[in-house]
C-alpha cells in the first residue's frame, strides 16, 4: 500500500462518498487555491448549528484530510443507519448541530508535498530557493501554500507580532506581507463568517498536542478549558500550557477564538517525524475518531 494520501485519494473518496451517501451528505466549492484547484466543504446533518472541521492548512501534513474523510464516512453511515453513540442517536445530534468538513485547505501544497514539483505550476528552482530559507531539501516536508506563504500565520490575530523567522517566501514559517492575501485563508475566512459555527476543530501533524488557548479570560476560559480537558482525556494527547507561545497567534484556530469566542481547537496528531505516513493512521484514528461526537454533544449540553 502506498504511504501517502493524495489529491487523487481525496476525490476518489469524496465521490464515492457522495455516491454512497447521496441522501445525507452536501458538498460544495468554497474557493479555489491559488493555482485553481478547488477547495471544498461537505456538510452532514440538518442541523441549523455547525461544528467545522478543516485539515491540511499545512502541505505536508496531508494525513489530517486521510483523518478528515475517514471520519466523514464513520458519522454518514452512522447517520444513515441510525445508530446510536453511547446511547446518544447520531442523526438526532447531527439534525442539531451539523458537521461541516473542509478536507484539505491546501491542495497546492499537498500536490507538492505528496508528488513533488511536477505537480504544481511554480517553476522548480523558485520552489527550491523557497525550501532552502528553510534549510530544508526534500518538498516532502513542506508546509505553505505555492506562493511560499504559511496558510496558518495568515489570520488575524496577533498577526503584527509574529516572530519573523524566515526572510521572504518559504517552504514553512513566512506569515506574508498581512494578513489573509492568500485565496485558501479567504475561502476559511468567508466560510466561517458564513457558517457562524459553534465550534471548530482545525486538525494538523504531529505531536500528540492540543492547542486550546488564545486570551480567553473567565467564562469562556473555563468553558475551554474544560472541553480541553475533555479531548485530552479522550485521544491521550498533551495540552498546551496556557503560558506556551511558540505557536501563538496567526493560526485559524487563533482567530476563531479571538473573533467568534467560541470553543476552537488545533489537534496536532501523529509522531514526528514529518511527513506522519500510513505507518500511523491506525493510531491516528483510534485516538480521533470520537472527537467531532464529543465536541458536538458537549457543545448540545452547553446550550
Ligand atoms: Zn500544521
């Protein structure tokens, strides 16, 4: 079996999905990347609320979209067959809050990540100066979009203080002359203004981390705090101490948290080393696959 989740896999699998699930699952264009490749969301349940779930901001990071399919089609065939969840009917959950998917954010990126510059419209030698401010040599490890910017220090939300670690475009880390330039960011932007979720769940490799923190002071703090907890319980994974700024501002979840006060959450899944491959997935998927029900019925209870 090949390591890597591509493109490819992820249209196979979005059409087979929609195919196989008609009736209960839409999925739609909310942009394009840079180069034209088509950005979707997919949307199971009825309900008028949403949690929204997005994967791949980062190229190399292409096994949170493997992550975010398989869970699409664990919660539509259990909507689709009425099953219950620790005695909670899934159908009833998602006819009250909805789960809306974006499966990769990046695909530029994951095309170049997965396949090599072939695959993309950006001349090879200005991909690799690109990779080489990052000391890197191998595309495999990339994480920006083509134009070399960072999809996730591209929101507004302490974007102004950043640190500047790399000089110009780069495979990783260059945050872009301000915030939201980049066509991917505005597709998540638009959307989630759009969407007025009540939770989201931005999912990245690796580490076995959650990042739960952006300001938040008294109610929503320990709302947060809580249903941090309650992730780490379930998936095993670290919290990120509140007083932890090495990733810290520019982020979706950053801005989400810091625009909308709602609960968001970056779930870093996977062990080093990058690119996390199939080796994991079974892991991967043991730690996640109750996450999005979780956050849903917490979110339901919370009111
Ligand atoms: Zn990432």
């Amino acid at each position: 079996m090949d390591a890597l989740y591509t493109l490819a896999d992820l249209e196979r699998d979005l059409a087979r999905l929609q195919t196989r699930y008609a009736d209960v699952i839409a999925c739609r264009e909310i942009g394009r990347s840079v180069e034209g490749r088509p950005l979707y969301a997919v949307r199971l349940g009825e309900g008028t609320r949403c949690m929204l779930l997005n994967a791949s901001h980062h190229a190399r990071e292409w096994a949170t979209t493997w992550l975010a399919m398989a869970l699409l089609w664990h919660y539509a065939h259990a909507y689709a067959t009425d099953a219950r969840w620790e005695g909670v009917p899934v159908r009833a959950l998602l006819d009250r809050v909805a789960l809306v998917v974006v499966p990769v954010v990046n695909p530029d990126g994951v095309e170049l990540a997965t396949r090599g510059p072939a695959a993309v419209g950006v001349p090879e030698a200005q991909l690799r100066t690109m990779l080489r401010r990052n000391g890197w040599d191998r595309f495999a490890l990339w994480k920006a979009n083509v134009r070399g910017v960072d999809l996730n220090r591209q929101y507004d939300a302490d974007w102004s203080s950043l640190r500047q670690v790399v000089d110009g475009p780069a495979a990783a880390f260059y945050p872009g002359v301000r915030p939201a330039t980049e066509p991917e960011v505005r597709a998540m932007i638009a959307l989630t203004r759009t969407l007025r979720p009540c939770a989201t769940l931005a999912y990245h490799t690796a580490g076995e981390e959650i990042y739960w923190y952006f300001g938040q002071t008294d109610e929503p703090l320990r709302r947060d705090r809580a249903l941090a907890a309650g992730l780490a319980r379930l998936t095993g994974y670290r919290l990120i101490p509140e007083d932890d700024r090495t990733a810290y501002g520019g982020g979706y979840t950053d801005w989400v948290i810091a625009t909308f006060g709602i609960p968001a959450f970056t779930l870093e899944v996977g062990r080093e080393p990058h690119p996390v491959d199939r080796r994991q997935f079974a892991r991967i998927w043991r730690q996640n696959k109750e996450v999005p029900f979780y956050l849903m019925r917490e979110v339901v209870r919370l009111g």
